[in-house]
C-alpha cells in the first residue's frame, strides 16, 4: 500500500538553525531541509553558473523564511520516533500530511506528447501505447526521472530544431550536459549513428543509459559519462578524440563561455556547435565568445525569452 509521511517543520530564528539541527540530528534524525532565506540567497551566489534566472515565485517563496524540515512515517512508529527526534527541542511544530506516491508522480500528469520542431514527438514512457504519432514523424520516449530534460523546456526545444536542421544521418554526435539524455537520443532517432553524452550530475548517467534502451537504443550506439566539460581536462582530451559534425550544448551561458575556445577541436571540418540555454539578454555575449574561439554563427533561433545559436568553424 502507498505509505503515507508527516513532514514536520520548525520555525526557528535564523541563528538558532544551526543549534537545532544539530539537536536533531545528535537525536536520530537520518535526514533535515534547513530553508533559510540568506542561505539560499547564497547558495545561488555560489551556483551562478547553473543559472541565468530563478523564478520570481520562488524567490518570493523563501521570503523571510527559517525553517528546519524533516519526515516520519504517518504511523505509530513514526509518533514514536517523532518524540524522540524532538528531545530538547522547545518550539513548536507543524506537520503536514504527505502522500508517497502523489507526491513522486504528481508531475506526470503534466508531461503530455509533445511535438517539436517539424517531426519529432516527446512521448512520455507511459503513454506508449496510448499516443496517436502521425505518420513520418519521429517519436521519442522518455522518462525524466528527476534530471532536467522532459522536453518541454524552450531551450531544449530550439536544441532539438537544430539537431532537425544540422544532423548528418549516419554519422556521430556529442551532447553536452546531457540530463535525462533527450537531444542524444532525438539525434540517435534522426539517423545518427553514434551519440556520447556527457553531464556533471552522475544521475544522468543512468537515466540517460535507461531512456536510450526505451528507445530501443543499445549501448553500441550511445556513451553517458560524468564529467565537468569545463573542468576535467581528462574528459575534455577524450571529447577531443571523438570529434563529430554536431556538437549539442543545452547548458547555460556560463558554462558555454569557457567552453567556447575547445569547440572546434570537438568539431570535424564543416562541423555545426549547436548551444542553448542562454537567455536573450545573453545571447550576444555567447555569440561574441564563438567568434573569438574562431567560430561564425549561421543561425540564431528564439523561444520565450530564450536563444539557441547554430555556429560553425570560420
Ligand atoms: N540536454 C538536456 C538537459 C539540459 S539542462 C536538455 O536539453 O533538456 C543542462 C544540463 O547540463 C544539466 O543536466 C546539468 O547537470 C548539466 N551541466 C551543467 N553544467 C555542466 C558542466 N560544467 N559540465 C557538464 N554538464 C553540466
């Protein structure tokens, strides 16, 4: 049976949190959110370059907030471990009831066929047999799981128009930051042979190996590593042994920047970059930083505020 969850939460002064956590924790507690708003003012700081833009919503949300979350089962055990969590602990709290399943599904009923570009079709893994695909289109399955990459983002969409407008059939492809493995696998689908895909989150790895073979894709057609393909030198150097005619970066501006100098030696002759992820406000600095790397860009394509940028060695 779906088990049901309390989550608690404990509102406390800022400088409390620290105390109190460790309270907890010193008490059995396996696992704590702490929500605090200057702490997560500064863990965006300190990620810049994961994001452009954070929804005003959730800033919004985190106004003023300081709190401390954690989870029990919503049973006597749970009341038992509760009481022994919160020893010490003089504040009070509130609990709120969670379903398991509603909450680790509830985004499904948001992610529907998709259609994209001229024939490409996201179809979620468990509306296989149900969506209606029209003929000479191409289907891709996927199950997101909990990386980024359902499709339904404006910056994976302008990618997936350029791997419709750059791909050539039969040969290799490199995607980077790939997430759940989407434009890796859509290239796959449109004819390339060979895709490797690289991420800085390792659960993409998995998720990308496991919507490849829902795709009927074997690990002879297609490669996921972990790796920073800023970073890593290692990673970089074996990219460069891979060279491909497209090179697929859906990251963001501040990733795609300092990458800009290695692309054309990721790139065979006549090669296209497609990158994306870049809000529009961005997007002259990106195309400024291709062009000091020794690359022309050919075509710029635009969504809701978002750019991708289709550039190819001079
Ligand atoms: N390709 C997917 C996901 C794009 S989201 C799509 O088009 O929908 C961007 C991805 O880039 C994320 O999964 C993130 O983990 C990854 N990423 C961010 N910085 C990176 C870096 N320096 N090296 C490799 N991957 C990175």
């Amino acid at each position: 049976m779906d088990s049901m969850w309390l989550e608690i939460v404990l509102n406390a002064k800022s400088e409390e949190l620290d105390l109190i956590s460790a309270t907890l924790i010193a008490n059995g507690v396996p696992g704590l959110a702490v929500e605090e708003e200057e702490e997560f003012r500064t863990f965006l700081e300190e990620n810049r370059q994961y994001w452009d833009y954070v929804d005003d919503e959730l800033m919004e949300q985190m106004k003023g907030v300081s709190r401390i979350k954690f989870y029990v089962t919503d049973d006597a055990d749970g009341q038992k471990q509760l009481a022994q969590y919160l020893k010490g602990i003089d504040l009070p709290y509130t609990s709120v009831r969670l379903r398991e399943y509603d909450w680790a599904h509830s985004w499904q009923k948001y992610y529907r066929p998709l259609a994209i570009g001229k024939t490409i079709y996201i179809v979620p893994e468990w509306e296989r047999d149900t969506a209606q695909i029209p003929a000479g289109c191409t289907s891709i399955l996927m199950n997101p799981g909990l990386t980024f990459g359902t499709g339904s983002h404006a910056s994976t969409q302008l990618c997936l128009e350029g791997i419709e407008e750059f791909i050539v059939p039969g040969k290799s492809v490199l995607d980077l930051g790939c997430g759940s493995g989407i434009l890796a696998i859509a290239a796959l689908r449109l004819g390339a042979s060979h895709a490797t895909g690289v991420d800085i989150d390792p659960k993409a790895v998995d998720v990308s190996y496991e919507n490849a073979e829902l795709n009927g894709i074997g690990r002879d057609r297609c490669k996921f590593l972990a790796g920073n393909v800023i970073a890593d030198k290692s990673l970089v150097a074996e990219l460069k042994e891979l060279k491909a005619p497209l090179v697929l970066a859906n990251i963001v501006a501040d990733v795609i920047i300092p990458l800009a100098p290695v692309v054309p030696e990721l790139l065979v002759e006549g090669g296209t970059f497609v990158c994306s992820g870049i809000i529009d406000k961005r997007g002259d600095e990106v195309a400024a930083a291709l062009e000091k790397s020794g690359l022309k860009v050919i075509r710029r394509f635009e969504k809701n505020g978002w750019i991708a940028l289709a550039a190819q060695v001079c």
